[in-house]
C-alpha cells in the first residue's frame, strides 16, 4: 500500500509536471508566432509610410511650396513672360525633388512641364484644366496624359487679390508608383489602395492598376465592387480603422492632406506564405516537444506500472517473487524453452522452529534459506516463495538428473547453516526437494506443480532431508 501512495504521488506529480511543460510550451511557440507577426506588421507599416510621404505627400508638399512662391507669382502676371524662364525654374524643381512639375497660366493660355512640353489650354488639348477650374477645391488630385498616364498635384495660384491665375504642381509617373507599390506588395504580401472622396481607387498595388486605364475618359474601379469590401460593407464595419475576418485583415487610414483613404489589406495570418511558413516550423518544434514530453510520460508511468507490478508480486518477508509472479512469468517461460524441471522445496519441521524459537528466529530461517536458495541459481531460473515454509524453483532447459544435482548442492548448503535463537543456543535446520521434469509448451503449471509436489511428498515420507523425483 505504501508503493501504492507513493506511486500515485509520482504519477501526479508527472502528469501536472506534463501539463505545464505542454501550456508552456503552447504558450511560448504562440506568442512567438504572434510577436513575429506583430513585428512584420510593424515591419510593413515604417516603408509603408516612407513610400507614402516620398510618393505621395512630397509632391503636393512640392506643388503648395510653388504655388506659394511670391516671385512666380509675380512674375507670371507680366504681360510678357519668357518661356525658358518658366522652364528653367520647373526643372530645377524637377531635378531636386525627383519629379515632373508644371504650371498652367490662364492668362496666357498654355501649359509648360519640366519635360518641355507645352499645352495650349483649349478645350480640346486640355480638357482636365476646364474641368478643374470649377471645382471649389484649391488643390486636386487628378490622373492624366493618356500616353503616359501621371499623378498631378493641381493647386491653383492666386494673387493677392484672390484672383485665379492658374494651376501649378508637381506629378508622380504612374509606371514608377507601380513598381514601388508592387514591390512592396512582394515583399510583405499587403496590398494598398489609395481612393479618393467618391470611393474611386486612384492608386493601388495589385493589378487593378493598369495605368492605361486610369485616364479619366476610361474607367475607374470603384471600392465597393472589391469582393472583401463587400463582405465588411454588409456587417457595417467600413468605418472602423481595423477591420477583418477568416479571409482579410483591412487597416483604413485618411490622407487628409489629398481627402483620400487608404486602405491597407492583407491576407489572414495564415494564408500568407512567409507568416504560414513560421508558424508550421515552431508548430513543428511544438508538436516535436510534445511528442517528447509524452515519450517521457509514458516511459515514467511504465516504470512505475513495472515496479509496482513487482512489488506487487514480491514476497515481503523473503523478497523472492511470489505465487503470481511465477503465474505471470510461466506464460513467457513456455514461449522461450522447451522444457524444465520443476522443484519444490520445504523446510523441514518448521513449525516446530517457530514453537520452539519463536516466529522472529522462524522468519531468519526463511530469510536464509531463501537467499541460499536464490544465490545457487542460474539466472535464468525462477525462484519463488510459494507460501508458508515452501519454495518454487522452475530451471528451463534442465533435466532431473541436473536438476537433482543442483538441488543436492542446496540441501547440503543449508544443512550447514547455523542458527541461534534468543537465548543464544545454536541449532541447524534441513529441506525436502521433490522433483518433475516436463515440456512447457502444453503443459499447465498447476498440474506441473502438483507433480513436483508428489515428489517432495515422497521426500517427506522417507525421512525428510533428501531429494525426490517424479
């Protein structure tokens, strides 16, 4: 009972020792995963940002710094202007900052970029500065120059007196914010789309941006027609900054300085390849622990079923198996030999012993005799105590005549021992042996056991301290 407890102690202290390890272990392989996936986003949003201020906010910064400009201003309200002027100053601009500049003077009908090309401003050649002119907007964005489509930061210059001079700005190369958006759509898997008030996308990083297609006498692709705006439209989440489900995660932010939206979206965690591809190898490393941690498990809770099977069937007193152990091992005996002898062995007149000396003196009898026993057997032989003062021995593969002999070097052993009881007188004790030899492979250790009993049996009858066959 007491190997019980302890057993039992063991085991929940094992199982609650696994729990922990696997929490832990779930719990560091996850937040790893999710602190990973926190520091790509993070990772994703500094460029991101980057790209929006050197491509986006840097030229209407560009264009309002022009429009601003009090000697342009000046000098573009002369009745005679000189044209290379103009273009020297649009080019120097142009080369600074890396972009097309233009300015549109009403007063003098045409329009001048930084690539020297000049517009009359008809209705017909330029269509987009009527269409601007209207709108009660100081600043707009507008794509144009179907050949070779751009971004145009329009701000309108106005005098002193509020008089409307005409446009001036800078412009991106649609094919240039293609590439950059593309490639930052390659590298962290998002992508973008920049609307303006109506809903239209004006900018994006996926092919909905074909810069053919963005002139205004072409179409424009709306927000609402995109499959996941749909899905977060009709659950009423558009509004909110951060939106998602099981397919896309949407961050929407203003740009106000253009009164457009950006939106970025980003396939769900798992679906995206890098992110996937982490989470399956710490998975790996996790279920590896795991595996680990329940070999271990399982190893202690068999080792212990081990030796509490054999405390189970170990004699206390002799510390030799007992009954059931001998049970238990036979069925594997019969499976590795063919035959053996079975011997039973008793002490003679024990009860007497105990009478005469007590049961303490009795228990040392059987303690010695059982260690004499044990040690002058092979190892593969069988050593049990079979109850009271009796002994089983089963020896494989050995004939009666080895058998006999085996026993006789035993019988004479323990005739020798001496003993002394607690009055401090010395005595001697003997042991009966009966013998049967059998093959193991049909045969029942109950019938094999009672054969070896006849034997003792006769031992017993002759005059005890001898050795019978049967």
């Amino acid at each position: 009972m007491k190997f019980v407890r302890q057993f039992n102690h063991y085991i929940t202290v094992i199982f609650f020792a696994t729990i922990i390890l696997i929490i832990a272990s779930s719990y560091y392989t996850f937040k790893e995963v999710v602190g990973i996936q926190h520091q790509r986003q993070q990772e994703a949003l500094v460029p991101l940002f980057s790209l929006i201020n050197s491509e986006v906010i840097r030229p209407l910064s560009v264009a309002h710094f022009m429009s601003n400009d009090h000697l342009m201003i000046s000098y573009i309200q002369k009745h005679q202007i000189d044209k290379k002027e103009l273009l020297d100053y649009l080019l120097r601009l142009a080369t600074n900052y890396n972009m097309l500049t233009f300015i549109a003077l009403e007063q003098h009908g045409f329009m001048l970029d930084s690539n020297n090309k000049e517009t009359m401003l008809d209705e017909k050649s330029a269509e987009w500065y009527h269409r601007l002119k209207v709108i009660n907007k100081d600043q707009i964005a507008d794509i144009g120059n179907l050949d070779n489509p751009h971004l145009y930061f329009d701000v309108k210059i106005f005098n002193e007196n509020k008089e409307f001079l005409g446009f001036i700005g800078a412009a991106i190369d649609l094919n240039y914010f293609a590439d950059k958006f593309t490639a930052y759509n390659e590298l962290f898997g998002f992508e973008i789309y920049f609307v303006d008030q109506d809903n239209n996308i004006i900018l994006s990083s996926d092919h909905l941006m074909k810069t053919e297609s963005h002139h205004r006498k072409n179409e424009i692709v709306n927000i609402s027609s995109l499959p996941w705006f749909q899905r977060f439209n009709s659950k009423n989440q558009t509004n909110n900054d951060i939106f998602f489900d099981d397919e896309t995660l949407v961050t929407q932010m203003p740009i106000q300085a253009l009164d457009w939206k950006l939106y970025v979206a980003s396939p769900s965690s798992f679906q995206q390849q890098a992110l996937g591809l982490l989470f399956y190898r710490k998975f790996a490393v996790f279920a590896f622990v795991i595996i680990i941690i329940s070999l271990i498990f399982i190893r202690c809770v068999s080792y212990f079923k081990t030796v509490l099977i054999k405390d189970s069937k170990i004699d206390f007193l002799t510390k030799l198996p007992n009954r059931s152990f001998i049970y238990w091992e036979f069925g594997r005996l019969q499976k590795e030999y063919e035959n053996a002898s079975i011997v039973i062995a008793d002490i003679d007149h024990f009860k007497q012993i105990n009478d005469q000396y007590g049961h303490l003196v009795g228990d040392n009898v059987l303690q010695t005799q059982a260690n004499k026993m044990a040690s002058s057997l092979r190892e593969m032989d069988l050593i049990a105590r079979w109850g009271g003062e009796e002994f089983v021995m089963i020896l494989p593969n050995t004939t009666k005549e080895q058998a006999f002999d085996i026993c006789e070097r035993i019988r004479q052993d323990i005739a020798k021992l001496s003993f002394e009881s607690d009055d401090g007188k010395s005595f001697t004790t003997t042991t009966s042996f009966g013998i049967s030899q059998t093959t193991l492979k049909n045969s029942g250790l109950d019938t094999i056991i009672a054969e070896a009993d006849k034997a003792l049996y006769m031992a017993k009858s002759n005059g005890r301290n001898q050795i019978a066959t049967f």
